[in-house]
C-alpha cells in the first residue's frame, strides 16, 4: 500500500514539475503590458558605530530642529533624535555640537554623554547622528563656555558674567553614520 503511495506522489510531482508553464496573455497593439507586482526591495541599513548603550527605539522620537526652538517642551525628557555634528572636543570627543540636518547654518546643541561613560572620535564633525538624549536647559559656568568656545562650539545667550544658559543633551547612546575617519 505504501509502495502505491509512494509511486502516486512521485507521478504527480513529476506531472506538476513537466507541465508547460501558462501561455503569456495576449495584449492588444499598442496597449501596456500588465504591471507585474514584486514586493518592494528593502534597502539594506546603513552602516553606524555605536557609542554607549544600543538605542530604546521604545522612547519616543523628537525632531531636532524642534528640541531647539521650543527646548522646555522637552526639558527634563529622555527622547530619541537625531541631526549631524557640527564641531565635538577635539582633546578627548567629550562633548559633541549638532545640528538640525537640513540646516547647515541653523542653531546646534551641545550633547555630552552619560557619566562621561563614553566619547565621540575625535575626526565626528560632518557625521549624522542619531542619539538617545535627555533634555536639559541649565546654565553653564563661565570656564564651561571659554572651554566649549575653545574647542569651537557656539555658545548663545551669554549673561554679563559670562556664564549662559544653554539647552543641553545627555545622550546615553549614539549612532553614528557616515564618518570621515582620519588616517
């Protein structure tokens, strides 16, 4: 019985594998053919480092450009986002300057990291980033900007004293993309 079985199964296979694939639909002169519909590729994900903790994807995500014009909407939120480094330490990739993607002119902020866990290479400036942050406003001291101005970072709103109050990030991870690594 099972040898029956057995020969059944492969006459059909053998049936289904040599029969002639169906005839192409005729189409009228002048008429497109049928659009065939294939699954849309996927682009394979560009390649990063990672610098500190691999990103919650769970928190929720905030524009750059929008962190920098309404930052008390975000203080004291932990948010995903993302724009491209502007200027970082150059002593020790302690702290890093980025800003909005699409404005190359616009207003950045500083982002240091968390605990001083980890630092950016040196030769960041120009990468993209996208980095998990919480948002600070606080005021930095007068030798913290001489510091940031001397590394090349910009530093707004200045008080008298020469201390500032500044929107800051505390990233605890960041991808980076798209760096020129130095020889």
């Amino acid at each position: 019985m099972s040898t029956l079985r057995i020969g059944l199964v492969s006459l059909l296979f053998v049936t289904a594998c040599s029969s002639p694939a169906p005839a192409p639909a005729q189409q009228a002169p002048g008429q497109e053919p049928p659009a065939t519909e294939e699954p849309p590729a996927e682009e394979p994900a560009e390649p990063y480092e990672l610098f500190g903790d691999p990103l919650d994807t769970t928190l929720p995500k905030a524009g750059f450009a929008e962190i920098v014009a309404d930052p008390a909407k975000f203080n004291r939120k932990e948010v995903l986002t993302s724009g491209t480094v502007r200027a970082n330490c150059t002593k020790r990739g302690c702290w890093m300057e980025v800003r909005p993607d699409a404005e190359r002119d616009g207003a950045g902020l500083t982002i240091r990291f968390k605990d001083y866990g980890f630092f950016v290479p040196l030769d960041s400036r120009g990468a993209r980033v996208t980095m998990q942050a919480k948002v600070a406003v606080t005021v930095l001291t007068k030798g913290q900007v001489l510091e940031l101005e001397a590394e090349g970072g910009t530093v707004t709103n200045k008080r008298p004293d020469g201390s500032a109050e500044v929107t800051e990030l505390t990233a605890a991870g960041v991808e980076m993309r798209g760096r020129k690594k130095s020889k």
